[in-house]
C-alpha cells in the first residue's frame, strides 16, 4: 500500500476511535449505573483493560518478534502520553475532580509500579521473576478494587435499609387529634413518595438496558482495537518512510497509536463530564501497560531494557507528579495543571527530536 492508502487508513482509524470512544463510555457508564459500581472502578478496571488492548497486542508481539525498543517504548511512551496528553487535554476542557481513594492509594500505586520499572530496568532486562513481581502486584491490585467495590455497594443497602425504617408509618392506635396531623403529613409524605417513585421512573426510563449498555461497550471496544490498529500500522509506514529510529518510533507514533483509545475515551468522558471514567482510565492503564503487559511480556520471554529509556522511565515518574501534587492540594486538576502538562510534553517531544 501506497502512502496516500496509508493516509487514508490512518483517517479510518481515527473515525473508528472517535465512535468507538463515545459507544464504549456510553456502554461503560451505563453499567456503573445499572449494577450501582462506582464509575470510578469501571475506569480502573473494564475501560482501562478494554483501551489498552492496542498497548498489550503491540507490546507483547514485539517482545516474541526480538523487538524490545518498541516493548518498552510503547509502554513507557504511551504512560507518558497518557498523562501529559490526555489528562493535559481533559483537564484543560473541563476540571476533573479527583477522588480520595484515587489521589492516596491508586495514583500512588502507579508511581510505584513506575519505579519499579526503573529499578528492574537498571540491570538491562526485564526477566522471569520481574515479570512474576509485576503480575502478583498487579492480582493483589485488582482483588483490592473489588472488595472495595463490594464494600460501597454493601454499606448503600445498608444505607437503604436504614432509610426504609425511618419511614414506618405511625401506629393505628394514636389519637384523633394525632391521627388527624399524621393524616395530613402523611398524605405529603406519599405524595412526595409518589413524586420521588416518578422521578426514579424517569430516570429509569432514561437509563438504558443491561443488555443494550453491554452491546456499546462491546462494539465500542472493537471499533477501538480495530481503528488503533489501522492507526499504528498506517502511521508505522508513514514514520519508517521518513527514516527516524525504532525508539523514536516507538515513543511517539506507536505510542500514540496504542494510546488513541484512552485518548478518545478520557477526552469525551470530560465533556460528558464522566471525570471518574477520564481520570480511572489513565490510571488504570498506566498500571495495566506496566504490570500487566510488561509482567506477562517478560513471562513469555526476557525483555531487554535499553539504557536510554531509563531517561524516558524518569519522565514518566515526573509526569504522575505532575498529576498527584495538584490532587493533594486542590482535590482535582484544572486548567492550569493540563496546560502545563501540554507543554512538558512539547518540551519532552522536542528533546527527543534534538537527540
């Protein structure tokens, strides 16, 4: 294929993104909604796997193909992005509030897989038991999302039940004169009982089926992969055409190929205002192309770890503070933090062009 066929197929790739992003955060909040998981464990968990199957397919296919600059690259090019990009980008359309569990325990989680990267890398290569570290860390994580998924909903049936018992009506037996008082409360009280049932109804009928939500995640996620690998692989050509090297290569324009689902995703959950999803789908990635990917890569066979990527590890570590310090301080990421974010990158960019 010709360079003007790549071209076009880049193109296809990013429509088939842009329309996968909106069905799969459609399909994921309406998940959330309907099985009452908190938005925030959808991000961290489903989003978050289901956008970084470009980084997993891509990863672990140069790992058994011998190529490690475009294993490591593509993980820590597409960290990069994710927070400085992505986060820069979603930030700067609208403030993303940050929640508790997410600025003490996942963001730090990250940051520590983040080091540990480095540290493992130091010695030039990824091996079996650096992979086995990754893959037990990455398990414990997911085990504590869930209980901690099961705790919230518990204590919202609890929560439930308590408010049910409050509302018990008042015994036959008072008297007329209370009777009579409980009579007119009472009727406001089924009246806006029956206004709040409505209202529950409503939003009901506005929340879309099960089935139908499960259906826009799944046709989302597929879009997703297929439009990322039309966009890897038109991109690919088109960079290989203009003579830059492999880490090069494997920093930006694959980089940023794996990382358009999450790209797409965050950025269209901030203008929905789904801050939970934007924000646990970069987090959650940036831990599932670290743990997961780079775990099992190193499992099937050892990855080499260039030097140089050490410096690139180092940025990666700089970028999650970047994005941790304003959440201790201000709960949240605004407009400020993301354009500053954007011109780390650009500043990043530039000194891999220079070198």
């Amino acid at each position: 294929m010709d360079i003007f066929g790549n071209i076009l197929l880049l193109i296809l790739g990013f429509v088939f993104l842009t329309k996968g992003a909106d069905f799969f955060v459609d399909g994921a909040s309406g998940i959330a909604t309907k099985l009452k998981i908190p938005q925030i464990i959808i991000g961290l968990t489903i989003v978050a796997m289901g956008t970084s199957a470009p980084e997993a397919a891509v990863s672990i296919s140069a790992a058994l193909g011998g190529n490690a600059d475009i294993t490591i690259g593509n993980i820590v090019g597409s960290n990069i992005l994710n927070v400085l990009i992505i986060l820069g980008l979603s930030s700067a359309i609208t403030t993303l509030c940050v929640q508790k569990d997410t600025i003490f325990v996942d963001i730090p989680v990250v940051i520590v897989a983040t080091v540990l990267l480095f540290v493992l890398g130091l010695d030039g290569t990824i091996g079996l038991w650096d992979g086995i570290a990754f893959l037990v860390i990455f398990i414990a994580y997911m085990a504590y999302l869930f209980i901690v998924a099961r705790k919230n909903i518990n204590k919202r049936e609890q929560a439930s039940i308590a408010q049910g018992a409050i509302a018990r009506p008042l015994p036959e037996n008072a008297g007329v004169l209370q009777d009579e008082a409980a009579g007119v409360e009472s009727a406001g009280t089924n009246e806006g009982a029956l206004s709040a049932d409505t209202a529950d109804e409503e939003k009901g009928e506005k929340q879309k089926p099960l089935l139908l939500s499960l259906f826009l995640t799944a046709l989302g996620l597929a879009l997703i992969i297929f439009g990322s690998d039309f966009a890897v692989d038109s991109a690919t050509y088109l960079a290989e055409k203009m003579g830059v090297s492999d880490r090069f290569i494997s920093l930006t324009v694959v980089a940023l190929g794996t990382s358009l689902p999450e790209l797409f995703t965050s950025v269209v959950a901030a203008i929905k205002k789904n801050a939970d999803i934007a924000i646990g789908n970069i987090v959650g990635s940036n831990l599932f192309n670290i743990l997961f990917i780079t775990g099992l890569a190193a499992v099937i066979t050892p990855v080499p770890f260039a030097q140089n990527f050490l410096i690139d590890t180092g940025v990666a570590f700089g970028a999650l503070l970047l994005l941790w310090i304003p959440c201790l301080i201000k709960k949240g990421i605004g407009r400020i933090t993301g354009i500053t974010m954007l011109l780390c990158y650009c500043g990043y960019f530039a000194y891999l062009v220079v070198v």
